[in-house]
C-alpha cells in the first residue's frame, strides 16, 4: 500500500501535509521536518503493522497565478 500526502507552503511559512483518503494532518517549518514528521504520525494512525503503508509519497503542490494581458 502507498500513502500520499498532499504538502503545499503554508501562508505562514513552512509546510503542511494532508494524507490523501486518511485523517492524518502534520506541519513543519523545514523540509526535513515534514518528512520526520509524515513518519511519526503515519506510525500513529497504522497501529497494526500490517496495515502500515510501504511506501509514503510527499507530492509537493504549488499554486501560482499569472496574470495574462489581453491583446
């Protein structure tokens, strides 16, 4: 099983991390922050180890807006 977490900048500086289809939620101001923590609260919300997921993916989202002149 994979676990994907959607992490986007949060307004305040840092990042915040939602597990896609989970009710698992983490913030951090580093990016190696974010991963300690995407761990730490993955093994908290699998207690049973074999529900542990294999494999986690931190898929970084960036919205950018840009402004189109008309001609």
């Amino acid at each position: 099983m994979e676990l994907i977490f959607e992490v986007r900048e949060a307004e305040e500086g840092g990042y915040v991390a939602r597990a896609l289809g989970q009710a698992i939620f983490t913030e951090a101001e580093t990016w190696q922050e974010l991963r300690d923590n995407v761990l730490e609260v993955t093994s908290l919300h699998f207690d049973d180890a074999a529900a542990m997921p294999k494999l986690i993916q931190l898929h970084f989202v960036k919205d950018e807006l840009i402004a189109v002149e008309a001609a």
